[in-house]
C-alpha cells in the first residue's frame, strides 16, 4: 500500500511538473507588417495614370523620404502599342511590368492592379460595371488597410472636359468609398477577423485591421485648369531636386519615358528627353483638397497635420434621399450619380467646382442624360436651344408622366464638323401647360480625338 501511494506521489508531481511547462506565456502578438506601411497611396486607373503627379511623388520621395504605394485599376490592355503588335491581355501584361520599372526607378515597389478591363468612354458608371465594382472595392479596401496611408491621393470624382475618362473616375469613386469604409470593422469583415492559426493553412480570415486615413485629394487633366487654382496645393516642376540635382520636370518626363507602349506618354517623353523639349512637363502639380480628418489648410502641403498611428474612425455622412416637391429637370446618369455621392461622402468643395461640361469629337453624336420629375399626372415637353449646325437626332419632344414620377432619357444631338476653339452651349428646358417649369445647361468643347460617349 506504501509503495502505491509513493507511486501515486510521484505520478501528480510529474503531471504538475508538465503542467507547469505547457502553460508557458504566449508570444507577443505580431503587429501590421510594416513593409507595406505607406504615407501616400495613389489609386488610378491606368498604367501611365501615375505621371500626372509624378513631379510630386519625386519631392515626397526623395526630399521627404516618403513611403508610397500605388494601386492600378486596369492593366491598360486597350489601345494602341507603339512598340509591337500586342494587343488585349498581352498589352496589358507589358504595361504592368511598364509601370512596375517606371515606380521601380522612384523607389516604389508596392504596386497592385485590381483586374479591371480599360473601358474606353466618358461614364462612371459604364467602368464601374465592367471592372466588377463591388469586388474592386473589396480589393481597394483590403489594400488601405494592408498599406495604412496618411494620405490617399486620386483622379477627380467629376465630369470634367479633358478628365470624363469613366476608367479615371471609377478610381477615384473606389478610392473615395476605400477613404470611409477602410476603417469600419463591419466593412468587409472577413478581412479584418483574425485568423484561426495565423502559421497553418487553411485561413480564410485575413487577420488585417481597420484602418482610417486621415486626408484625401484630388488631381485632374482637364482641358482647362482654372477651376483648380487656390483648391489645393499646388507644386511647382521647375524647382531643382536637392537630393537628385535635377528639375523635378526631368525626374517625370524620365519616370513617363518607362510607358513606351504608349505613343501620348513614354514615347512622348521619350522625344521630350532626346529633344531637351520640357514645355509639357513643366507644368505645375495641381491638387483638390477633399477632405482631411486632421488639421490643415487647404492650400497647405499635402502631408501638414498627419499624425504617427493610428487615428479615430470617421463615420461618413451617408446617403439622404432627397425630396421632390416640385416638377423639375436635371442632368441624369454621372452627374445624377455625383451629385448624390458628394454628399454621400461629405465632399461639399465638390459641388460648386465648375459647371457640367464635356468634350468629344466635332462631328460627332453628343448624348446628354437628362431626368424629367414631376409632381402631377402631365406631359412635359424639352425645347432645346443649340448651337449653328447642331441638330437633335430622333427621340420625342413629350413625355408622359405621372405624379411623383421621374422620366430618364438620354437626348442624342449631332455637333457640328468644324472645330471651335470655344466651348458652345447647349440648353434643354422643360415645359409643361406652357410654363418652364426648369432647364439645364452644358458647354461642349469639340476637339481631336474626344473620348468616345
């Protein structure tokens, strides 16, 4: 009996002593990996898109010692090749590699490319369709909170003459919608749940964390750049790099010489840099302030007020429906979409930039979409006022409608051949029992090569 208890002894020593050993303090938990923290992080649409504010990145990067990372929302696999026959998915697996030698030559090496397929025409919503927009938000997402940005930077959210590519927009409506849902957990919550064994297989939570940047902006390549001025900081091409001994205009017209596939960018800087011809890169960087979460002028650097860590999240002031009282007309389809996503996103500055404009080829077809509400059973009749030369082509003079009903249409109207200089106008009022009860307005500029609508 002795011995059994001394066995018995030994035996509870041994399974307190393995105890002991296997309840060992757990490992320090592993923070966000911090080879792809980003200051700056630039969503665009299109390999090359990078060059309208490649003069800033060089002052952020090598004066600033910035870190930046960039995502593309297509491949760029249409258009024209200017080095070979490749065209579709092979034009755009070299324009990936262009544009990921072009960042390589500025020290950027985070670089991703959502899928999206290059939508040629001037409507956000067409690129939104066709680059599959809730999962290139969900990608979008995932890589602000895997990058962490102070600041995201992006194409203008506006139809503008010269900025109405659609591709271009979309960019900037995911980098936009990224801005306010990155740093909400109930967002794509799959991606911030931490995995069940982060060293195993088999994950399929991302083990991410919500993250909140802290201030966004705009840039554009618009036709005309008055409407920019005094909207945001603005940086100057021809100052001299103190780390590289150059203009900043050379480091761009060097960075944009990678395109070579494109006849307008790399080949173009690719004469520019053969000739010593730097007119077009001498411009100045132009920015749209957007918003910030954190002190700062409007004017002031892109990078003033940005804290170290982490800051609170941001709830957007959301979607508000808005009544309709009255009979009215506006444009419709992206200047409809705009008008209710500024607000959606808190972006007021917005609204009041510049009135609805647009550019394509003269001679060709203008479609222009237009919203008809009203408040009673009535028919409404548009009168349009054009330019020389112009004519409305088919579609009906008069809508039925009924109360608190809202007729979409989209007028199609034939510019004129000749090439103007100035932008011409074109007016649609709405009648009903012979008042005008609202009308719209926009100026068409008609140039050489105009996107297609």
């Amino acid at each position: 009996m002795k011995n059994v208890l001394v066995s018995l002894a030994l035996a509870l020593c041994s399974m307190a002593i393995s105890y002991a050993a296997n309840s060992s303090r757990a490992e320090v938990m592993p923070g966000p990996d911090g080879r792809y923290k980003a200051d700056i992080l630039l969503i665009v649409a299109h390999p090359d898109d990078e060059t309208a504010v490649t003069g800033y990145l060089a002052r952020a990067i090598f004066e600033q010692h910035k870190r930046v990372a960039v995502i593309f929302g297509t491949p760029g696999n249409s258009g024209g090749d200017a080095t070979s026959y490749a065209q579709a998915g092979a034009l755009g697996a070299e324009r990936q590699i262009e544009a990921r030698r072009a960042l390589a030559s500025f020290g950027v090496m985070n670089v991703w490319f959502l899928g999206g397929t290059d939508t040629p025409g001037q409507d956000v919503l067409r690129s939104l369709e066709t680059w599959n927009h809730g999962a290139a938000l969900w990608q979008t997402v995932r890589l602000v909170r895997l990058t962490r940005p102070s600041v995201i930077l992006t194409w203008l959210p506006h139809y503008v003459a010269g900025e109405n590519h659609g591709d271009h927009q979309a960019a900037s409506v995911l980098a936009t919608e990224a801005f306010d849902m990155a740093g909400d957990p109930t967002v794509f919550p799959e991606q911030v749940a931490a995995p069940p064994d982060r060293e195993n297989i088999g994950n399929l939570t991302e083990g991410l964390e919500p993250w909140q940047p802290e201030k966004l902006y705009f840039f554009s390549d618009a036709m005309h750049t008055d409407f920019q001025e005094g909207k945001g900081p603005r940086y100057s091409n021809e100052d001299i790099s103190p780390s590289k001994h150059q203009p900043y205009y050379k480091l761009a017209a060097d960075e944009m010489a990678f395109h070579l596939t494109q006849s307008d960018t790399g080949q173009f800087a690719k004469k520019a840099i053969a000739s010593n011809d730097y007119k077009y890169f001498r411009e100045p960087v132009r920015f749209i302030y957007g918003k910030s979460l954190v002190p700062g002028s409007v004017t002031g650097d892109i990078l003033e007020g940005v804290v170290r860590g982490p800051i609170p999240y941001v709830r957007p002031r959301g979607f508000v429906p808005r009544k309709q009282a009255e009979s009215s007309i506006e444009l419709g389809g992206p200047f409809a979409f705009y008008r209710e996503f500024w607000d959606a996103h808190g972006l007021d500055r917005l609204k009041s930039l510049l009135n609805p404009e647009a550019a394509l080829d003269a001679g060709s077809v203008l479609h222009i979409p237009v919203l008809i509400h009203s408040a009673r059973d009535q028919d409404v009749t548009l009168e349009l006022t054009l330019p020389q030369g112009w004519r409305k082509v088919g579609g009906f003079d008069t809508y039925p409608l009924p109360a608190g009903g809202t007729y979409p249409l989209q007028l199609a109207i034939l510019t004129s051949a000749q090439k103007v200089t100035v932008p011409q106008q074109v007016r649609i009022s709405a009648l009903a029992s012979g008042r005008e009860i609202g009308s719209v307005t926009m100026a068409v500029s008609l140039i050489s090569g105009g996107l297609p609508q």
